[in-house]
C-alpha cells in the first residue's frame, strides 16, 4: 500500500508493504522516505516494511512554526494504530530519524522490540549549533530550500560515493529541492530544541544495531562507538567507504547488517 494515512492533525504519505515482523524506516533531514529505496524492496520480502514520510516532508502534510521530536514520534505512533499495528516493531532511524528514536522509546516504549541507529546522535546541540539551525530556518523560509541543499550535500556522502554515484547525489539533491521550506525550517527548530539523550542510554534495554558510516562527519565513528558503548544490548557495525547515508551509499551492505541482526534478535 502506498498512499495518505490520516494522523492527528495530518496525513502522512506512508509506503507499506510486506508481511512479517514490522519495520519502521524513519528518514533523516531534510529528505523522505525514498533515501530507503535500497531498503523497502529487499527488506520487505520477509519483513512488513512501514516508510512514512515525516510530517513536512516528502508528500505529507506541512505543519507551521516548530514541530519537535515528541511530536514527530507521536505521530508514528498514531500512524501505526491507523495502520492496525499491534505487534511491537524494529525502529530504524537515521539523523535525525535516530532524534526521534529517543523519544519514541521514552514516549511508547511498549511499541518498540528493537532498534536500529543509523548515523545519529545522542547529544543535544551546543549553543552555537542552536543559532546555526535557527538562523538557517529564518533563511529558507525567506529563500526557499537551496540553502539547505548548499548547507547538507557537502556533508552527507563519502568519497567514495562523490566518486562513483553521483547519480545518487543528484537524487538526493532533487529530493532536498521538493521539500517544502516551511516543513524543513519547522524541523530545524525542532532538532534545535531538543534534549540530550546520553543520560538515557544505559537505561534502554533493547536489542539496538548501531550502523555507522566509516567517513561519516556529521555523526562520527568515536561519537557512534560511544552510543553503542553506553546501550546495554547493543550491537556495533561499520560500513567502509560510506558517509552520513550509508544505508543509500551502500544497501547491500546495512541490508545483510540488519538481516543479521534481525535473525539474531528471533533466535534468541
């Protein structure tokens, strides 16, 4: 299924399809669910593979002014009761998807079996950071999203992939380019107000793979080694040669990662 899904105030486009175990693939900033493509077909082949896009991206509904990361975990959690989701899910996220994680898990906790950390953070911006997302929301809204695109492309893809796939930077770059400017700056001011999740870590007692891209500069490899340290059932992975988007950088690669992971969580 591929369409609308009302939620609260909003609808958001979600893509579903699969059966199985739920997968939930939460997209970073400021893309959609697309950057999942690598994922959705293969993974849905023995999983139930839920791809929404979040409030103010992609085709779903925008919102004004600032939403947060309680209010995009909430609404996730209303679009799996729109979608007759009862079984607890695996929760993959990545950026700012990985934000979001952390409230999801304070705030419905219950829905969550497993987790997937995909080149995030558990930090909360320092002061500095706070006023670079708040003046650059200011900026789009009066410019419009190329700034955005200036801002993130130089920072979300490794050598490798600058190299090799620019095709799948252009993609990329398309993607930033059809966001809304209201949906993005509304996210930026979200991500700047949020809290430090470093305290919470030891006490989220869920089987978590941290996926991490080697040449990641956004959330490095000593900073993701630090989250996976502090979680108490958490499982590390590198992925060589790949930047911040290393799940589109390198599909088959996560994909085996998070099948194994997977596989490892039913058997025990």
């Amino acid at each position: 299924m591929t369409g609308h899904v009302a939620v609260g105030n909003a609808r958001l486009h979600v893509v579903d399809q699969g059966t199985g175990h739920p997968l939930l693939l939460v997209h970073g900033f400021p893309l959609d669910h697309t950057m999942w493509r690598g994922q959705m077909d293969d993974l849905s082949r023995d999983y139930r593979v839920v791809a929404p896009d979040l409030r103010g991206f992609g085709r779903s509904d925008v919102s004004c002014g600032t939403v947060t990361m309680e209010c995009f975990a909430d609404d996730l959690a209303a679009l799996l009761d729109a979608l007759r989701i009862d079984e607890p899910v695996t929760y993959c996220g990545l950026s700012m998807g990985g934000y979001i994680a952390w409230q999801f898990w304070r705030r419905h906790g219950q829905r969550l079996s497993r987790l997937i950390l995909c080149d995030t953070r558990a930090v909360a911006d320092p002061p500095e950071a706070v006023q670079a997302r708040q003046d650059l929301a200011q900026r789009i809204r009066a410019e419009g999203v190329e700034p955005l695109v200036e801002a993130m492309i130089p920072k979300l893809f490794g050598q490798r992939t600058r190299e090799q796939h620019p095709a799948v930077i252009d993609a990329t770059k398309a993607v930033i380019r059809a966001t809304s400017p209201e949906g993005a700056a509304a996210a930026l001011l979200g991500m700047a107000r949020r809290v430090d999740a470093t305290a919470w870590l030891p006490d989220l007692h869920v089987p978590t793979l941290v996926v991490c891209g080697e040449d990641d500069v956004i959330s490095t490899v000593a900073e993701m080694r630090q989250i996976a340290t502090a979680l108490p059932q958490a499982q590390w992975s590198l992925v060589p040669a790949c930047g911040h988007m290393a799940p589109l950088e390198d599909a088959p690669q996560v994909n085996q990662l998070i099948r194994a992971f997977l596989a490892g969580c039913a058997a025990a």
